[in-house]
C-alpha cells in the first residue's frame, strides 16, 4: 500500500469513526433539550401587578372565602385558623393563608416506576406531559369522532411511554366503554400504570375508589412502605367548583390521597367569562384565592404533604360562553399562573396544548405552538394538556401526540436559549475557515461537536427538498405520523409489570383490559 493510499484509509477510517460517534445516543446530560430546563424567561405579569394579584386572593379568602366544604375539611380547617360563618362559608384569616404558604411542602420529587424519568418540578423547572378527560378519539384521516375506551386509554400510555419530550403521564380520555364508575376509575388507573413508566396522573370519583386503587399501586411498588417512598402516580383533583365552592366527593377523594401518601394536584379550572370573571386579572385573582384555600385544606390534613399548585385558568369565547383552549388569553393566563407559582415557590401545574383545532392541522399547530412558547418560557414547571389533545379538550388523536412531541422538543430548545461563553464565541474556528481552510462551516471540528448537543431536529416533521419530498411520494406531515404510530403501536408493549404481580391484580380486581391487548400480535406467515 502507498503512502498515499495508506493516508486516505486512514482518512477514511477516521471520518466513519466521528461518524458512528454522531450517530450514537447522547447522555441527557449532553442533549440540545432534556427534561426540567429552566425557563422564567417571559413574564407578562409585572412584580408589582403580582403582589396585587397575591393581595386581592388573600382579601377573597378572608372576606368572601368558601362554601359547601364537608364537614370533615370544615373540623381539619377550623382547628387550624379557619372560620365557619352562620351562613356556612369558611372564611381563611389572611395569618393562616400566609403560614400555610411558609409552611408549605416543597421540593417533593414526582416519581416514575423507572427512576429515570423521576422529575424535580421546582424553581422554574419546566416538564411537559398530557391530561384531560376526551370523551372521543378522533381519527384523523376520516375527521370521524368515536367513544374513547380503556384499551385507546393504554395505548396512549405506551405510546407516551416512547416520547422523548413528554415527561409524564396523565389520563388522557375516558374509558367510556365501562358504565360502572367503580370499574372506570380502577381501570383508568391500571391502563396507566401498565402502559407507562413515566409518572402518572390519574383522578377518581370517590374515596372508595382511591384505596381500591391504592392497594393495586401497594402490590405494584412491592409494598405500601415502597409506595410511600416512591409515589409514581398523583391524583389529579378538581376538589373545587368555581367560583369560591368545594366540590364535596372531590374533596373526600384529596383526604384519602393526602393520607394515603400520594401527590395531589390541587385544580381549580376557573373558566374567565364563565365561572371565572371575565377580567383576565380577576380571573386569576379567583384562580389563585381556590388552590390557597386547597392548600390550606392539604396542610390542614397533614402538614407539608405533596400538593401541586393547579391554577388551570381557562378561557371562554365570550361570542358564545364555550371554552377556547387554544387563544391568545389561554396562553397569557397559563403563564402568569406560572409566574404566581414561583412568587410563592410551590410547585405549579398548568394548562397548555389545549387546541380548538377538530382535526391535527395548520390551526392545531399554530395554537399549540404559540401557547406552548409562552408557557414553557415562563417557567411553568409541569405543563399538563400538551399533546394529542383537539376540540377544546373534547377529542384526542394519536397522530397529534407524535407531532405534538415534536412541537415541545422545538419549544424545549427556545427555553434553553443560547449560552454565551468563552468557549462558544471564540474566534479561533471562524480563524481557521476563513486565513486557512474552505471558506464554510460544514465541516469544522465545531460544528461536528454541535451538531447534536445543541442542535434540535425533528421526528415528524419534513426538512427534505422538494425533489426529495416528490422522490418520497409527497408524503403529508400526518402520513409521517401515521407511519411512526403503526410502528410504535406493533412493537411497543410495556412488561415492566411483572406477569406474577399482574395475574395477582387480575383476581383481586375488576381489570377489564384483556391480556391479549397488551402482548404484540403474532406475525402470520
């Protein structure tokens, strides 16, 4: 072999080495967007207009404070500070509201079953993840909508399961397909907890419910005392009906969660214009008085229990009074409801993704792109509604969620921003490109070294040329996830449930998901 020829092995060789090295995974560590980036950047609140916000909630509480509590909330609340009216309301001294908020939980990590997708949703950490309760499942080829079941309830959970950008889980449609709501709720929680080991979000419609699940969850984690150290599943509870009034089933569900060990989003969804003031200020004034007397409520119970500040400020289309999940006013409030949850240093949740679109198109993007933009900048830490959902929260579609995750990974990246150091503005390889090399970029050791580390790029979404595309047979962005959903759907079931934990779940509870629609089809020949 030539010297010549030995050089261009060589060449050669190295070129497939830095290849290979590309192609391999990063650690999350090295990633151009990974789970709980810090944003905070965008504020449309002012500081001052924030202690107004916090001032006015505390009046509301003090002066107009709430009705239809339980009586056992109303004996836990009133033995800390709380006071009960002749006419019934309880009424929250703004000391005790200021107490519980020094005094508050905070810092509580949200479990998964698999400890590498445990979050920290603290500071201005930001984690993105679905919820809801669609009644349909949208197809989005035909526009047709249908009854959502339990088995559509697990396979969003295990196509979740394989999603980069959405960090956790929460029930996404209701299993429709069980009339009994004793069955529903357990299987709700089961079809998640199977599909998924992201932490899950789940909610129910009585106490019983709540510790028939529990003890489903005990047997999963391998005991109650490995459950209460590792919680993979918060309820999601709206143990408010807005404006100012408790939601007494609801709030029997919040005392079994709290006692049971298990997170609690406190939710109140205020809709401005509706059963919140049409006034975007006042309808967070509301918003944020209803998850202080929540938190009131879970420190009354038991004293820094795990609560997630749930401000889901919702919008009206005032033309009509139906929600509008997608406007410019859901996103605004969405990330001032962020910037409140920081003022107070508790963990916030909040609505984003909740498009008015029917069908995954132009406006489904649009609208989930800019809520999404705003309220991941704002630091919001746990994003629920993200992805799937169409119709104001009344339809999901699969082919949405895939493209969804693409549409948070993008707006991930605009959270992190651009580092500014020595390292990244040093002019010694704009030195050697433009005194002694080609005159480009492309294949610079910088660019190379970037061009997975901070450079995003897409899943779905097409950044072929158009001769590349018309080569392709112009496939169409819901062609593209449509092929991505096939795959995920044939080949992605979870067994991280152990088949003897499962068959012991099976005979001592009502689990309506068959066996043979969680193990993959067998491949006719």
């Amino acid at each position: 072999m030539s010297a010549t020829e030995e050089t261009v092995v060589r060449r050669g060789g190295a070129r497939e080495a830095r290849r290979a090295a590309r192609a391999a995974p990063l650690p999350d560590s090295l990633k151009p967007v990974r789970p709980g980036m810090m944003g905070g950047s965008y504020k449309p609140l002012k500081d001052a207009d924030v202690l107004k916000i916090h001032n006015a909630a505390l009046d509301a509480l003090e002066t107009i404070g709430f009705a239809d509590a339980p009586q056992s909330g109303i004996d836990a609340m009133t033995k800390v500070g709380a006071k009960l009216t002749d006419s019934g309301r309880l009424l929250f001294p703004r000391a005790l509201v200021e107490d519980t908020i020094a005094n508050a939980g905070r810092h509580f990590v949200l479990h998964g079953q698999d400890p590498k997708h445990d979050m920290e949703p603290w500071g201005s950490k930001v984690y993105f993840g679905t919820a809801g309760a669609a009644v349909s499942m949208v197809d989005a080829h035909t526009g047709e909508y249908r009854d959502s079941t339990t088995q559509d309830l697990y396979n969003i959970a295990r196509v979740v399961d394989t999603l980069e950008h959405i960090h956790f889980f929460q029930r996404s449609v209701v299993c429709r397909d069980l009339a009994l709501p004793e069955e529903m709720d357990f299987n709700t929680t089961y079809a998640c907890v199977a599909g998924t080991t992201k932490h899950v979000g789940a909610s129910w419609v009585a106490p019983e419910h709540v510790e028939q699940s529990l003890k489903m969850l005990h047997m999963i984690a391998g005991g109650e005392d490995k459950w209460r150290a590792r919680p993979f599943v918060s309820q999601s509870n709206c143990f408010v009906v807005p404006p100012m009034k408790f939601a007494y089933d609801a709030c029997k569900c919040l005392e079994v969660a709290v006692h049971g060990g298990m997170p609690v989003l406190l939710l109140s969804a205020g809709q401005a214009g509706a059963t919140a003031p049409a006034s975007l200020a006042a309808a967070l004034v509301q918003e944020v008085a209803e998850c202080l007397a929540g938190l009131v409520y879970v420190n009354a119970l038991k004293p820094k229990a795990p609560a997630i500040f749930g401000t889901w400020c919702f919008v009206s289309d005032l033309r009509t009074g139906a929600m509008s999940g997608g406007s410019p006013e859901q996103a605004l409030l969405s990330a001032a409801s962020a910037q409140l949850s920081r003022f107070y240093d508790l963990t916030g949740g909040t609505a984003s993704g909740m498009s008015d679109a029917k069908l995954p198109d132009a406006q489904s993007g649009y609208e989930k792109a800019y809520n999404h933009a705003l309220v991941g900048n704002s630091g919001a830490n746990l994003i629920y509604e993200s992805a799937g959902m169409l119709a104001s929260l009344l339809g999901f579609s699969l082919e949405s969620l895939l493209i969804d995750n693409d549409i948070i990974g993008a707006v991930q990246r605009t959270i992190r921003g651009i580092e500014v150091d020595d390292e990244s503005i040093s002019l010694d390889t704009m030195r050697q490109v433009c005194l002694e090399g080609p005159g480009h970029y492309l294949g610079s050791d910088q660019t190379l070294k970037l061009m997975q580390r901070d450079y995003l790029y897409p899943q779905i979404g097409d950044r072929s040329s158009p001769n590349q595309w018309v080569e392709q047979g112009r496939p169409t962005l819901l062609d593209r996830a449509s092929k991505k959903l096939n795959s995920i759907l044939a080949t992605h079931y979870p067994t991280h449930i152990p088949a003897g934990i499962d068959e012991a779940i099976r005979q001592q509870f009502p689990v309506r998901l068959p066996l043979d629609a969680m193990r993959p089809k067998p491949v006719l020949r």
